[in-house]
C-alpha cells in the first residue's frame, strides 16, 4: 500500500488512504479524477503482469550479472520462468526459506554454500530481511540499508 493508482486513467492516489478506505469501509477508493477503481500499484494473483515487465525481461536476464532471488515458492509463471532464463554463467542466489525451482539439481534439493566454476548456484536458507542485512553488512552497505529502510518505512 506504499501507492496505488486508478486502474482507468492511472493517475496516483495516496496508498494510506487507499489502504484505510479498503480496510475500514470495505470497499474500493474511487479516482478523484475519473471516479475509476483505485488499487494499490501490485500485481494481484490472476492478474497479468504490466507490459513494461514483458518488454524488458529478455534484455535483463541477458545482462545480467548476478540474479539474486529471494521470498518465493517460483511456482507463479512467468516469474518463476526468470531463474532460467539467465546465461549459463550468470551466477544465482537464492535467499529463501527452502530450496525451490531449479536451485534444485535432478530433484534433489542441493545445499551447495559456496560458488565455484563448475556451479552457479548459491542456496541461502532463512529469512529473506535477515539474509538481506547479512549480504549488505558483507558488503559494506550497513548504513545505506538502514537509511533506506528508514525513508521506506509506513506507518
């Protein structure tokens, strides 16, 4: 509920309100605009994914670098699709709670930890924040991630 925005016109409308007008008066917000639907600016399960994301998938994964996936059960086409859509050498993290798609090998669920030449793969069980915070403390990224998270935060 961070946005939300008219599904017929597309102009923005407050996510707090949004969120407060669906829960508390249990019903859809209307544009102010053109008094279409409002709903938050997410993908709903059933619903199609917006064209921009089928127009730039193919380049992404090709240029990609790294794919790092995290919180998911890669059960839902055509996200789930993505993991294989990568160049055999970009390497891939999965952040997860279990080992899921093919970051399993021949149906069994690997628990490699390391990334050598031979596999591109790395599993990392648990909680995708904590998994997030750990990377980012690795990396250096501590007070960008807790600046971040603080200009993000509802509520």
């Amino acid at each position: 509920f961070r946005t939300a925005s008219c599904t017929v016109c597309s102009k923005p409308f407050d996510g707090e309100e949004c969120k407060r007008i669906i829960v508390e008066e249990n019903r859809a917000p209307s544009c102010l605009s053109c008094k279409g639907h409002v709903k938050p600016d997410i993908v709903f399960f059933g619903e199609g994914l917006p064209d921009r994301f089928h127009r730039l998938v193919k380049k992404d994964v090709r240029d990609a670098d790294l794919l790092i996936v995290m919180g998911t059960s890669l059960m839902v086409s055509p996200v789930c699709q993505i993991p294989d859509m990568v160049r055999r050498d970009c390497p891939r993290i999965l952040f997860n709670r279990e080992l899921v798609g093919t970051f399993c090998r021949d149906g069994v669920k690997s628990r490699r930890k390391s990334y050598s030449n031979k596999e591109r793969d790395i599993f990392h069980a648990g909680d995708c924040d904590e998994s997030v915070r750990l990377l980012c403390s690795l990396l250096g990224w501590d007070e960008e991630l807790d600046e971040l998270n603080s200009s993000t935060r509802l509520g």
